[in-house]
C-alpha cells in the first residue's frame, strides 16, 4: 500500500483513468472511492477476474482526472477527509486514522 512513486495511467473499461491502486480488497476500495469522491473525483472500479469462488474479490480503483497523483495530492495537502482535516501518507494507507502527526515527524 505504498504511495506509488509513478504517475500509472491506463484504461478501465475504455475510460481513460489515472490508477490509484491494483488488486486491491473491498474495505480498501471502499475507503479509496469515499475519500476520492469527497474531495470532487469521478472514480471507476472494476473487479478483478477471479480464479474460483474461494479466492476473495479484489478491485481496481482509478479516477478519470488523468493529472491526478495520489503521493503529490498528499504530500501538497490536497487531500481531505470526510471531517475537512488534511490526508497524511498514514491516514491514506489506513495505518491510522488521526491526521495530526505530519509526514516528517516520528515517534523515535
């Protein structure tokens, strides 16, 4: 779940998208698309092909802006979340869900 360091753009259904994440699961789908549309973005999923019923669904998630990077949105403050606070690199990759510690402090 690493902020990719390249702008990945390509096409979902003949939509021109810039991709957000690959192979991902429903929770994370969901929490991209809530936090993506929030803050004004058309995003497009689709589910991946699975190899049987026993392998859990996963999903591609891209918004049609194709200017659209999710580190520089981030790290620019862009982002925000559904109470108006500023998405840090933490808060997107959902390891917590306070936005106050900012990206260049550290607990060591």
């Amino acid at each position: 779940m690493a902020l990719p360091g390249k702008h990945q753009f390509g096409a979902i259904d003949e939509t021109r998208v810039t991709f957000i994440e690959k192979k991902i699961e429903e929770d994370r789908k969901d929490f991209l698309q809530t936090i993506l549309e929030y803050n004004g973005f058309e995003v497009i999923v689709k589910e991946e092909k699975r190899k049987s019923e026993e392998v859990p669904q996963l999903y591609t998630v891209g918004v049609t802006d194709m200017l659209f990077n999710p580190t520089v949105y981030i790290f620019q403050r862009r982002l925000k979340t559904l109470d108006d606070r500023m998405v840090t690199q933490d808060y997107w990759n959902q390891k917590t869900k306070e936005t106050t510690p900012q990206y260049w402090r550290s607990n060591f």
